[in-house]
C-alpha cells in the first residue's frame, strides 16, 4: 500500500475527496456558506479538516448535507445511524483491546452492549484494586 504524504495519518485521499464534494452541494444550496463556521456549528469549535477524527468528520459531514438536502430525511436517519454504529464499534474495539470475553460474543443489541459495560467495569474495578494494593504495600 501506497502512503499518501500529503495527508496526515488519519485522513485519506478518498475522505479528501468527499469532503470536498460535500462542501460543494453545500455552496450549491447557499454560496454564502462559511465553511469554517460550519465546523463550529457541527463540532462547537473550529479545526482544520484535515485533523478530523472519524466522529468529527461524520458530524461535519451531517452539517454540511443538512444544508445540501435540507428535506432528504433518510440521511438524516443514516446520519444517527452512523453515530449509533461509531460508538458499538469503538465500545466493541476497547473491549476487546481489554481482552474482555463478552465483545467477542455480543451482538449489536442493548443487551449485548450492556454486557460489554458490564466487563469494562469490573475490568476498571480490579484495576483499580490492583493500583490500591500495591499503593498501600508500597
């Protein structure tokens, strides 16, 4: 695989491409958009768009195709469904990063998710028992 120097390690030629994409449909629908005020009203605060995390461009992204599409109500759905998807698959990956035997079974489900908390709790619990016990027997 060819490294793309241009960009950061985070960002790719291929989300380059559509966020610019997007931000033209976004000057098409209203050529006095500031792109930059944009990223404040999606993000609260303003960042270059190349230090986007994967969250961050997604919300921006939402932004800019709710002023693009203002009436296309199903991305507003697969807009949320896209945050709902980010964080299942962040809780999955810091789990199993933690070793912890309910991501590998669970699925998508509250339930499955809820077992996931669960086993990053205790997790953090001992952890946490651990870092006391050697404190004190220090």
């Amino acid at each position: 695989m060819r490294i793309d120097r241009r960009y950061p390690p985070t960002w790719s030629a291929a989300k380059e491409r559509l966020y610019w994409r997007e931000w033209a449909a976004v000057v098409r629908a209203d050529p006095r958009a500031d792109r930059h005020a944009l990223h404040v009203k999606a993000l609260g605060y303003d960042q270059s768009h190349l230090e986007f995390t994967d969250l961050e461009f997604a919300k921006v992204l939402d932004v800019f195709r709710a002023i693009a599409k203002p009436v296309d109500l199903f991305s507003a759905q697969e807009a949320s469904d896209r945050k709902k998807q980010h964080l299942i698959y962040s809780i999955r990956r810091t789990a199993q990063k933690l070793n912890i035997a309910a991501a590998a079974s669970a699925d998508q489900s509250i339930d499955g998710l809820e077992a996931i908390r669960l086993g990053l709790s205790r997790q953090l619990a001992a952890q946490k028992r651990t870092a006391l016990e050697l404190e004190v027997a220090a």
